[in-house]
C-alpha cells in the first residue's frame, strides 16, 4: 500500500509518475477544494488501483493518513506500506532539498521489492531522519504528555523514543495498528495557521516512534546521506 496525502497536485503528479506501480494498492487524500482536479489527475496517470479520498485542511498529512488512509489499507490486509506526502516546508531554507531526499529514499524500485520480498519487523526511514523524541520537546510536550498518561507508557520509555522527522516512511503495516486506538476525529486537530510545530499532528508524528518503541520493534534508516536534513535533525544530532 502507498498512502499519500497530496496537498500539492503538481508534486504529487511528479511524485507519482516515478512510482512503480505493478504490486502496488495507492491510497490518495487531498483537500476537498480540489478533489475533482486529483481525480482527473489519477486519470490521466492511468493508476489501476486506487482509493482517492476528499478531506478538510486540517492536521497537516497526520491526520488524512490516521483517520482515512490507514484505516483503508488495513481493512485490505496489505503487509507493507510507504507513506508519503508532497513536502514544502516553505519556513525552512532547505525545505526543497529536505522534500527531496525523503523522496528520493522512499520512490526507489528496490525498496518497493524489497518491502514485497522481505517485509521488515517495524519501520524505514530516509537517512538522517530518525532523532531523538527530545529535540524540541518542548514544543510538543503538552500533547504527548496526554498520550503518555491515556496510553500507560513510562515517562522513561517516552523519553527513550525516537522519531521519524519529516513523517514520511515505509514499514511492516502492522507496526501501526495501535495507532487505530487513539480514535481522533478531526475536530480533534488544530485549525490550518501556518504553524511549524506543536500542533496534534506534530506531536503524533513523533508518536508512531513512542508506539514502535512500545512494541519491542525498530526503525531503521535508509542507505543515504544523513546531511541532507536540515540543521535540527541531524547538524543538532552530530553536536
């Protein structure tokens, strides 16, 4: 399964024309204002199998992928998946080369027959994306202290915890079903300001590590450059 949260229709048709697509199920959210031009897009790519579903602008891509596309997938029963979205992050400097690197690690050809051959016992990350739970911590912490007391986890596993920066990935499908747990609805999300961080979507990003780590499995990082993050994932990390 590829789930994609297309919020940028002329990045995801770029994104979509380097996908292989034999083995592949395509799961599609986009905002409802321009559901009927994604629609037309898929067409004209030719897509054989594809779920395109219409969603607020709202909770960034954590919230169409929580609430519409895993739920699709699962009730499936697909093994693998790769997650993705169509990356701007116009507040950064290097935000292009950022989108691009997480892209480039996840649209390979092997990977995808890897993930089809030989599933992983948790989840793949692009190089230099896995980052301790604790860089900016403070931002996020009131949400995810929530998270830690509803779901009974330490605060020292919490602590211990890494997270996939930039939330794009690919993994063993399985490894996220707790995830169907936490029951959000929408409304549950902040509304769309612009916002960098601390939002319920950013701190479920960093979430999904919590819940890997609760479940005995790993994340594992991609052959890659680890540079191409920008200055708070791996610059901060190295120093």
């Amino acid at each position: 399964a590829v789930l994609v949260h297309g919020y940028y229709l002329d990045a995801l048709a770029q994104m979509l024309e380097k996908l292989p697509r034999d083995g592949i199920d395509l799961y599609v959210s986009t905002p409802l204002r321009q559901l009927p031009a994604a629609v037309n897009l898929l067409r004209q790519l030719k897509w054989p199998r594809v779920q395109v579903f219409g969603v607020p602008n709202r909770g960034r891509d954590i919230a169409p992928f929580l609430l519409d596309l895993l739920p699709a997938a699962l009730a499936v029963g697909h093994a693998t998946f790769i997650k993705l979205h169509t990356k701007s992050s116009p507040h950064l400097s290097d935000g292009e080369d950022w989108g691009k690197h997480l892209l480039g690690s996840l649209l390979k050809p092997e990977l995808v027959q890897n993930l089809q051959c030989r599933p992983p016992q948790g989840l793949l990350a692009p190089a230099g994306t896995v980052i301790p739970i604790t860089i900016q911590l403070q931002n996020n912490g009131h949400h995810l202290a929530r998270l830690q007391r509803r779901f009974g986890v330490s605060g020292r596993e919490l602590l211990d915890s890494q997270f996939i920066a930039g939330s794009m990935f690919a993994g063993r499908l399985s490894s996220l079903v707790p995830l169907l747990q936490l029951e959000l609805e929408r409304c549950d999300f902040e509304p769309e300001r612009g916002q960098t961080d601390g939002t319920l979507a950013h701190s479920l990003e960093r979430w999904i590590g919590v819940e890997v780590h609760h479940l005995g499995m790993r994340i594992d990082e991609l052959p890659g450059d680890p540079r191409s993050m920008p200055g708070f994932g791996y610059r901060w990390l190295s120093n």
